[in-house]
C-alpha cells in the first residue's frame, strides 16, 4: 500500500471514528406527566437531606407488557444522591411501574433490593430481588439469615397491572 493510501485510509477511520462518537444515541421516551412527578418527588426528598440527587439512572423503559409501548421502570435505587447517600435505605427500596400504554398511575408497586431488566422487545422481564414471603419462604429470624430470590412480574390484561410471576419461576440468590 503506497503513503498515500495509507494515510487516505487513516484519515477516514480517523473521520469516521468521529462521526460515530458524534452520532446522537438512540433518544428515551419523553417521561409520562406520572412518571415525572413521582421522579421529581423523590429527587426533591434527596434535595431536602441536602444531597444532589442524579436521577439520569432513575427511570428505564421497556415494554415489559408487549403492547408495542414502552413501560416506564422508576427504582428508587438508580436514584444517586450525593451527599445523602443513605437517603434511600441500604435495603429495600420502592420500585413504580408504569403502563406505557396509560402512564397515569403505577401498575405495580413494590419493594425490592435491586431491580434488573432483561431481554428487549416481548422477551423484555423486569427482574426484582425480593426476599422472604416474595420468596415463597417463611421470614427470618434476622436479616443476616434471610433468603433472597429475584423474582419475575408479568402483565395481567384483565386487571391491566403487573404483578409476581408464580413462584416457581424465582431465582434463588445464593
């Protein structure tokens, strides 16, 4: 390969590295008026402790009902409040979710250690990791003795809300 070439085929991954990082990403669903106020809520509570709260983590999307729409995640553990850390609990802490089909008031709320979503489009499942009854176990004596599982929820079409997938499809975590 001559000088020239080389340098014409440097010079365009060079280009074209740029234009890659320049690209915009793909854009978040603007959030539903609910979703927002609820967001707003608990970023003022960390305002108030005299934290920041960083809540760019806060909410995810997916459609975790496969209706074609994306359904709005907010945990408050995505929520960063520097300076307030423990704001939130270091254990439980409250998960909202959405219906991007209505948005206008939680279809599901909880309470859970962590809160994970897997797979895209209609294979898209909210994981949350609960313990205890969630569990399908009898509480412990003490924390430190608990028994904890990551647990599904699933669509209910009748009473448009999400709830707990059957026990028998948790995930132990050992």
């Amino acid at each position: 390969m001559s000088m020239r070439a080389a340098l014409s085929t440097s010079a365009f991954a060079l280009w074209l590295a740029f234009a890659l990082a320049a690209a915009p990403a793909a854009a978040q669903p603007a959030l539903p008026a609910a979703v927002a106020a609820a967001l707003k809520e608990n970023a003022d509570l960390c305002s108030e402790a005299g934290g920041k709260p960083d809540t760019s983590k806060a909410v995810k999307t997916a459609d975790l009902s496969s209706d074609g729409k994306p359904d709005f995640v907010l945990f408050l553990g995505w929520i960063d409040c520097v300076g307030a850390a423990s704001l939130y609990g270091d254990r439980e802490k409250t998960v909202m979710l959405y219906d991007g089909g209505a948005g206008t008031a939680p279809a599901f709320t909880g309470a859970a250690f962590d809160a994970k979503i897997e797979g895209e489009g209609a294979a898209a499942k909210l994981w949350l990791s609960v313990s205890g009854a969630d569990c399908g176990k009898s509480p412990a004596a003490d924390f430190a003795s608990e028994s904890f599982c990551d647990r599904s929820l699933v669509w209910n079409a009748k009473t448009k809300k999400f709830e707990y997938a059957p026990v028998a499809t948790v995930r132990m975590i050992e």
